[in-house]
C-alpha cells in the first residue's frame, strides 16, 4: 500500500484543548510528527524557540513568504502564524504522518492547495466549557480572553469545512478517535492507486 505519510490539518478554537490532546497522541503513536510553526508573537513563559514555534521578527517572517518558503500562513490576532515547506514534505516522503496544528485561514489554504490532506476540527463539549478553560488557563489578559472568543465563535462555524469534527470531552477517547480517522484514511482508494495498478499489472 501506499508509503506516503499524511498530511493532517489539525484547527479548533484557542483553549479546546489542541495541545494536550496532540502531545497524548504523538506518545500513542510513534509514527506522527508535529510541525513546528513560525510565528511574529512573543513567547508565552516556558514556551522555547524551534520546539513550540520559530519565533521570528516581522521582516523576517515576510520575507520566508516571499521566498515561497511557507506552506501557508496568516494573520491570527494581529500576529503572523506559518507552516514551514521543508520539513513536513521531508517527513511525509518518509512515511510519516505530519499534523499541521493551524487556524482556519491557513487550514482552508492547505485544503486548497493539497487535496489529499485530512482536515479535523476539535470542538469543546460547549463555548461555555471554552470560556472557562481559557480563563483558567491565566496566561492572557481580559482583552485578549474577549479576543480569542469572538475569534473562537468565527472559527467553530468554519468547522464545517472541515472533514471531521471531534468533541474533545475525555482526552482517551479523544486521541482514540483521530487515530480511528487515521488508520481508516490510510485504507482510501485514491491514496492507493498505485498498489491497485501494480496488482492488476502482475496478474
Ligand atoms: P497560539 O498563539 O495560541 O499559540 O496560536 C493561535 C492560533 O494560531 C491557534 O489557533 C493555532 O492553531 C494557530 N497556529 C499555530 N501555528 C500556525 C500556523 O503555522 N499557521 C496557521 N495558519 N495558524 C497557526
């Protein structure tokens, strides 16, 4: 069957849970690599260069989009966020799975541009359930809880762009159920075609 690892959008709002659930699945599954974005904001306490995010400057950051470097990028919250190309054509051709852990703006470019990609949304069980864990989380000021949430409503109703929706409740099942979508994605006729051929041909 077909070599080729996936390439996995990966979006819900800000304080769904998108961290917990992504680090729990790459213990799970040895086999996945998570991208390492670019990004123009500050580094929140305890977050470090090349392992949560690239932090670059402003000119910086534009000039890797002038040089074709991102797979995507946008602006989130008044701060640039970028997929970097290299790595994750490198680790696909490799076999292995790469989640793109990305807004909207840049999971509709990746779907546009790369059809063969798997889009998720993760949804919290409420917005309520949301607000809470984004306060209780205590690294944002009352102006930026009120931003992500405005955004957070814009971004869930762009879940139905997406091709699967998950509730992140319980974060077992969770992670159970995006390695069900995983596992099922890999068994896709179109993803197979060569091996289909390669049979008929010996036959
Ligand atoms: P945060 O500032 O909370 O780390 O991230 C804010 C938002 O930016 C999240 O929704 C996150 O998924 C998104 N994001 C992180 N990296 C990227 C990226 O490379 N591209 C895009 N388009 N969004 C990203």
């Amino acid at each position: 069957m077909n070599n080729t690892g996936l390439l996995v959008v990966f979006s819900g709002p800000s304080g769904v849970g998108k961290d917990t659930v992504l680090q729990r699945l790459l213990q799970r599954c040895p086999q996945v690599r998570l991208s390492v974005s670019a990004t123009t904001r500050s580094p929140r306490a305890g977050e470090e260069d090349g392992k949560d995010y690239f932090f670059l400057d402003h000119e910086v950051f534009e000039e890797q989009i002038r040089q074709g470097k991102m797979l995507e990028y946008a602006e989130y919250c008044g701060n640039y966020y970028g997929t970097p190309s290299v790595p994750v054509e490198t680790w696909m051709s490799q076999g292995n799975d790469v989640i793109l852990e990305i807004e909207v703006q840049g999971g509709a470019q990746v779907q546009q541009k790369r059809k063969d990609c798997v889009s998720i949304f993760l949804l919290p069980p409420s917005m309520k359930v949301l607000e809470n864990r984004l306060r209780g989380r205590g690294t944002e000021a009352e102006e930026t809880i009120q931003k992500r949430m405005k955004a957070a409503r814009e971004e869930v109703g762009k879940a139905f762009q997406y091709d699967y929706a998950v509730v992140n409740d319980d974060l077992e099942e969770t992670v159970t159920t995006i390695i069900q979508i995983l596992e099922s994605e890999k068994f896709r006729v179109s993803r197979n075609k060569d091996f289909l051929e390669r049979m008929l041909e010996i036959c």
